[in-house]
C-alpha cells in the first residue's frame, strides 16, 4: 500500500471508530476499500502501539476503549529549498539537527483524555 494511501485508511478508519460508524467488519472494510484481513491487520498494529479498539456486538460497530485519542499526522511532505524560504521556520527545518531530532519516528500520536 502506498505511503500516502495508507495515511489515507488510516486517518479514515479512525475518524469512523471514533464516531462508532463503522457498521460490521464486512461494511467497514468495504467503506476503506481495503479487505477485511487487512482491516485487521491495521487495527492490530494500532493495538500493539496502545490503542483499545475492539468490536461491539451490541452495538454493531468498532469502538475505541478507554479514554484514549488517536491523531493521525501526514506522514510525507516533500518541500523544496526554495519553498523552505517562504515558509515561517523553513530555516530550522534545514537544520534539523537543531529542533527536529525526532523527525523519522511514526507520526500517529495517541492522547489520554483524562
């Protein structure tokens, strides 16, 4: 899958279970355009970094336990050096090495709502 389509599904799938409209594993599949072995494939791997995203029968859609919140960042941005002139900070983010240590971690972001 590509990077940017799977940023796509991803910002996709959260904002539905987020919602609680995903409908039954089939249907929610179907709504990402992806099969449904890989509907799960994503929603473990969002697992294993903390998430609590299950199915609830009662229900009838996936829900995100606890009281967590996922973002979804773009994950690709390809900029010029002539464009990191006209943009406010462009200076610092040719020198990386000075604020953006951490530039090449995952780019999903969870946040407890406490």
């Amino acid at each position: 899958m590509k990077l940017n389509e799977n940023a796509y599904v991803l910002k996709k799938m959260v904002r539905l279970i987020t919602n609680e409209t995903t409908g039954n594993p089939t249907d929610f599949s179907n709504k990402l355009g992806i099969s449904r072995s890989q509907l799960y494939v994503e929603i473990d791997e969002l697992n294993s970094l903390g998430a609590d995203i299950h199915y609830d029968r009662k229900q009838n859609t996936f829900v995100l336990g606890g009281n967590i919140k996922i973002i979804v960042r773009e994950p690709v941005l390809v900029i010029d050096d002539d464009d990191l002139t006209h943009i406010d900070g462009g200076f610092f983010q040719k020198n990386c090495s000075v604020l953006f240590s951490g530039r090449n971690e995952l780019n999903l972001a969870f946040e407890n709502s406490l």
